[in-house]
C-alpha cells in the first residue's frame, strides 16, 4: 500500500524466478550443511511423520495443496534457521516472500508429473540431515530446487505454446 496512491501488485518475470532460484541453490545448501551441526533427531522426527504421509498417499499433494505448501516451507525454514548463520537467515527471510509466491505459483502451474517427486526430494534432504551429512544434505537441496525450478519452467514453457 502506497498512500495516497493505493495498493500495487508486483510482477514478476520468468528472470525473476531464475535469479530467485539462483540465489536458493547458492544459499540453501550451505544452510542445510551448516545445519547438520545442529539440527537434532527430535528437530527432524515431525517432518519426517508428515513426508512419511506425503509418500504413502502422494495425492495427498493435490488434495490439500496448502498444507503441502506449509510443510515445504516449515521444511526449509527448520534447516535454514538451524544453520545458525545469522546473516544466512536473515539473507533467506529476506526473501521469503518471493520465495512463497513461486512455491504457489509452482503448485497452479506444475503439479510434477510424478507426485511423489518433491516429497521424495525433501524425504532426502531429512535423511540427509538426521545422518548429520553435510555434503550429502547440501547436494539434496540443490538438487531438490534445481528440479523444482525445470519443472516451473517447463509448465510456463508449455503453457506459451
């Protein structure tokens, strides 16, 4: 809200997303690694009951995409903020709202082919992370958004068509 003026919405553009995830895959992972040192089994075993649900029923996803939705979000705010790198979390907060609208936007536009897809990735980044391995925690996440970020560019790419 601007006043005097109104409320505006921001556009965003297809670069937008790109430098958005861009900027994910340099931080995220350093965030998961760090996290590692300390991140407990208890901090995990939440996340690690719902991904379980998630993969017993992978149309859970679409049923209840909200929900879906937050526990992504939760997901990665519990390893970026157990990193305990102050200027990290606040680098990531400081996007959070961007980073929300392509996670929505990624639900309307490219339910992945296969549902099971993103939970596996995030059931990989835990087990990562309970292993207390920094490499393998870190090459998850990347991964996990590398994929994320085809897949909406590929759904806005067919949808030009």
């Amino acid at each position: 809200m601007v006043e005097g003026r109104g409320a505006f919405v921001a556009a965003y553009t297809i670069e937008d997303m790109i430098e958005i995830y861009q900027i994910r895959e340099g931080l995220e992972p350093l965030a998961a690694s760090l996290s590692c040192l300390h991140l407990t089994a208890h901090d995990l075993d939440h996340h690690e009951q719902q991904l379980a649900i998630y993969r017993a029923r992978p149309a859970l996803r679409q049923e209840d995409p909200g929900a879906w939705r937050r526990l992504g979000r939760d997901f990665h705010n519990l390893f970026i903020r157990a990193s305990g790198n102050a200027r990290l979390i606040r680098a990531l907060e400081g996007m959070q709202n961007q980073v929300e609208l392509f996670r929505g936007l990624g639900r309307n536009i490219s339910p992945r082919d296969d549902l099971k897809s993103a939970v596996d990735e995030h059931w990989d980044i835990l087990h990562a992370l309970r292993a207390r391995n920094p490499r393998r925690a870190e090459k998850a996440v990347r991964s996990h958004l590398q994929n994320g970020l085809r897949s909406r560019l590929e759904a806005l790419h067919g949808q030009r068509r």
